[in-house]
DNA sequence: CGGTGTGAATGCTTTCACAGCC
DNA sequence: GGCTGTGAAAGCATTCACACCG
C-alpha cells in the first residue's frame, strides 16, 4: 500500500482523534479491539484505516504505542514538536471569544492563540488578556506580523460572513467557525463548523 | 414517496441547516440555486433531499418559503413553539461554561438554558447566573425537577467520561460535547462533538 | 428558458470474511 | 486463540442526466 494515495476525509477525522487517544494511552502496546472499546468505531475499520495510511507493524499481537502515533503524525504533518507550532486567532470577542482568550483549551497541542480581534474598538479596550487585542481594521498587518494561520470565529451570526471574508482576505487559511452561518471561503481556506445552536438541533 | 421511510442523517443535517437559512431568508420564494449559492451545496443535492422527504410542491419556478418551512419542521418535530421548548443545561462552569451561561447564543431557537453544575462547590457558589447553578452531587433531582433533556458538557476533558456518565444516568438525551474525549454512552443518547482543539486539528 | 422531480450511475465509507502470524 | 492485513462486498451519499412543467 502506497503512503501516497490520498487519505479519505472520514479516516482522516478518525485518525486525528485517535491520536489524542494515543497520547493519553497508559500502555505500550494497543489493539483494535482497545481501540474500539474505547470510540465506539468498529475494530475492522481502525483496522482498514491504519490499512490505508499503509501501516503494517501490528503483526498479530497489537500495535506499538509510539509506532501509531509516529505515523499518523508524519502522514498528516502534525507533530508536536517546537518548531512545528501553529499560531491561532480569536475573532469576536463577545462572551464566547473572550472565555477563549487563554490558552488553557488549547495546552499540551500544537496550536497557540496570538491575537483576538474585534470590530467594537470598545471591546478591544476593555478586554484583558496575555496576547495583544487589535480593532478588526488593523487584522491584515497583525497576521502578517504574528504569523497567524487559523482563526476560531466567534462573532455574532450576523457578522460572521464579514468578518470570514477580512480574515480570508488577511490569509487565513482554516477557520473554526462557532457562529451558525454557513461561511463562504476561497478555494483552499478550510472551515469547520462547531456552532453549538446546530448542534443542539442535532441532538434532538 | 414514503415520508415514513427512514430519512438519511446526512440530509437531516443539510435540512436542520436549511432550517436557519430559510427563516433568515428575505424573500417568499427561494430555488435550489439559491440555496446551493449560500450553503456550497450542489443544487441537485437540495432536490433530492427534499425529494427523500417527500416534498413535491416547487413545480418548476422555486419553492415557497414557507412550505419549505413546514415540510421541515414536520420532518423532524421541531417546530419552534411555545409548547415545544426545550430544556437543556451546561455541565461544567469553568471559562467556557460560564461564557455560556446566557441565552444570548441561543436566542430565538426552542433551547433554554435551565441549570448549571459543577462538581466544584466554589464555581457554583462564586458565579452569578439567571438560572440555578448546582453541585453536581445535586443533578439527578435538579435535572428532573427542571425537565431538562440536553446538555452541553464544557468540562476539562479529565473529568468528561465521568461527568458524561452522571448526565446520561440522570436522564439526559441528548450531549453537546465541547471536551475532545470520545464519550461511551447507553444506546439511544445523542452525542454532537464540538471540540475546538479536535476541530483546529482538522482545517489544518 | 429556468426551474423541479426522479431514478440511475458514480463515488465514498464501512463492514465482512478469511488467510496468515505470534 | 487472539489479533492483524487485505480485498471483496455491502451500504450510504452525492452527482448526473434528462423528462417534464410553467
């Protein structure tokens, strides 16, 4: 099995997923069946996805720990090494933004916020936190600056497209999008959709 | 068509999505043109979808607003009314959980916010809050008492399964995860995932 | 024309079945 | 016996193609 055919998206969302579980596994050695008690996805499919990412050091008695986590992170390139950190952004800085503004969420991962934007200067100026706060008009230079590439959005539904479009606009290339809109983005921007509201109605 | 055979869960999603839209949306009459253009959805897909629940009133020029509307609703027993709130609670009263602690997120949708727990006497005791916040200890007749049938779970991801396994045990349908643990739940709880961190992992 | 309704065709994803290994 | 590796088979979801309608 070639490394090089492309991933599926399904097993690409698991795979990420079992690495946290990895990371947090207290024993050397793991089997699908672990795996699967612990997820609820079928053995044969952790099986069939670490078949496609072209791993082939289970033979027969479970996996090595380390082994899996090594793979998975070279075959998505997200290791979680120093030089590999990847800098993050809060836009919106409402309630929701503002619970965001430490990296408490976000510790022990590769991922740190840098910034927090708001359009409502007030907003800006009221707000304390460990990384600077820019108004939304001064975004471009301080993404440059910051070396910032993925934004968690969280502004108020009727801003979200707006404000989406200034942080595509500034380089953005991910969005994790908290509001309820359905974002329109550029060819090559990822965005995933985390709106509590949606999934609220998902769980009825 | 049946509207009894069993609707897909990847439309149900798309129809509770178009749900927002529709009620957002300006005009009486909308095509699948419009709806593919803001949702990135193919238009022959939004025709089929509401070819698998049955409906069959576009004839040729666009479908009305409001049929569209009822069609949904009735499909999924959401309609916004009165009589159809739905109760939900937010487990776990740290940064996030307390930003969530109004219903301006929710403002406008049939979810009210009735109660917050946390196992942390002082974070119950500390926080002000226009609905009852509760020891954990307390949730099984709280959550009773307050008819609630959701949840958002917003606690650190150490205390998750366990905090998971007290909502369902107390009766609780229905989990909005904001953890990034895989939750095991007893057959028949929904679970939606919303972990930002599992979320930043993916637009990467 | 610019739209819908419809089923067939295509493309993903998951599950199954079973040989092979420790 | 318990587990992996592997491809085929089954099950879903999306796209296409086109008749038909105003």
């Amino acid at each position: 099995m070639e490394t090089l055919t492309k991933i599926p998206e399904a097993t690409r969302k698991r795979m990420i997923q079992l690495l946290q579980i990895l990371r947090a596994w207290h024993s050397e050695k793991i089997t699908s069946l672990d795996i699967s008690a612990s997820t609820g996805w079928k053995a044969s499919l952790i099986r069939h996805d670490l078949w496609l990412l072209g791993f082939n050091k289970g033979v027969s008695n479970g996996y090595k720990k380390d082994d899996l986590i090594e793979k998975i992170e070279d075959t998505f390139f997200i290791a979680q090494t120093k030089q590999n950190v990847k800098n993050c952004c809060i836009a919106g800085l409402g309630r929701l933004g503002a619970a965001l503004l430490d990296n408490s969420l976000l510790e022990g991962s590769p991922f740190v916020i840098k910034a927090g934007f708001d359009s409502n200067l007030n907003r800006v100026e009221i707000l304390r936190s460990i990384f600077p706060l820019y108004p939304a008009s001064e975004m471009k230079p301080a993404i440059k600056q910051n070396e910032i590439e993925y934004a968690i959005l969280t502004v108020q539904d009727k801003d979200a497209q707006q404000m989406c479009d200034r942080l595509t606009a500034a380089g953005i290339k991910g969005i994790v999008n908290m509001t309820s809109v359905i974002l329109k983005v550029p060819e090559g921007v990822k965005v995933e959709n985390l709106s509590i509201l949606n999934a609220l109605n998902l769980v009825i």
